[in-house]
C-alpha cells in the first residue's frame, strides 16, 4: 500500500502512543511489525541532521559548537549554537525539506492487527488504518461507554 511520508510520521507519533497503553497485546506486536519496515524515517532524520551540521557554528579551527545537556533516560543531546543568519537559514531549509519529504510517496507492507482495544480514539484509528487497522472496520467507542447486555441476566 502506498503512504506518504506525512502519513507515515503522524502513524509513528501515534504508534507510540498506543503502544504506551497497550504492550504485550497484538496491536503492539503490529504495530512493532510495521514499525519495522521504516528506513525512510532513519534516512528523514539523516537528512535532517546533516542540514543542522551545515548550518551550525564552528570554531577557528572547523570544530563543532555545541552544548550537551542529559535526556530523560539520561543520554547526552546534543545541541548545536547557530548565529541569528544561520538559525534562519536551518529553519527555512528544515521547513523545505519536510515539505519536500511530506510529498514523497513509499511503499508500506502492512500488519494487521486480529485484535483491537476498543479504547482507540478516532485521531489514533486515523492515523493506525492502512498499517495495522484495515480501513473502515474499526469503530470509535465513547471512553466512558459502556456495552449493554445483548441478552437479559437471568
């Protein structure tokens, strides 16, 4: 199935989501099968991060400026120090190459998924059918719903 590139982020952003609430089940098994598949982002952020080497500032000697500060799982992040011309010429390049990634089109090979909660809102049934919910078949549940007995109690 073919899925732009726009698509394919706003699933990932999704996916981790949905798979915070739901480990261990076969969505997330699903989910972890697409997922993946996905080159395209790895090569997305390659690119990304290129375009932010290039435009950062250097010492006298060509070294890279920066600043470390510690994740939340305590990684060192890198951060870049730009000068006012070239933080502006970053961010209209980075604004040009999602756009130009936002229209690219790549082949996905789907995974579906036999089981679904039915605590899925409609924004993450969206962004999830193509990859892992067949289109059309997933209904959206109210979170406070609750199923009404299809028979009396007896």
């Amino acid at each position: 199935m073919e899925k732009t590139f726009k698509e394919i982020r706003t699933f990932n952003i999704y996916a981790a989501v949905v798979m915070a609430r739901h480990m261990g089940t076969k969505l997330s098994y699903a989910i972890k099968k697409v997922s993946e598949r996905f080159d395209v982002l790895s090569d997305y952020n390659t690119e990304l991060e290129d375009l932010r080497i290039d435009n950062c500032c250097t010492d006298d000697k060509g070294v890279i400026e920066y600043d470390l500060t510690k994740g939340a799982n305590g990684e060192d992040i890198r951060h870049y120090r730009y000068t006012k011309e070239t933080l502006k010429a970053k961010k209209k390049q980075e604004r040009e190459l999602l756009k130009n990634w936002n229209e690219r089109v790549f082949e996905v090979d789907s995974y579906f998924a036999t089981e679904i909660p039915n605590d899925l809102i409609e924004e993450e049934i969206s962004a999830l059918e193509g990859f892992v919910l067949k289109k059309g078949e997933t209904k959206v549940v109210p979170l406070n719903h609750v199923e009404e007995p299809t028979a009396a109690p007896e």
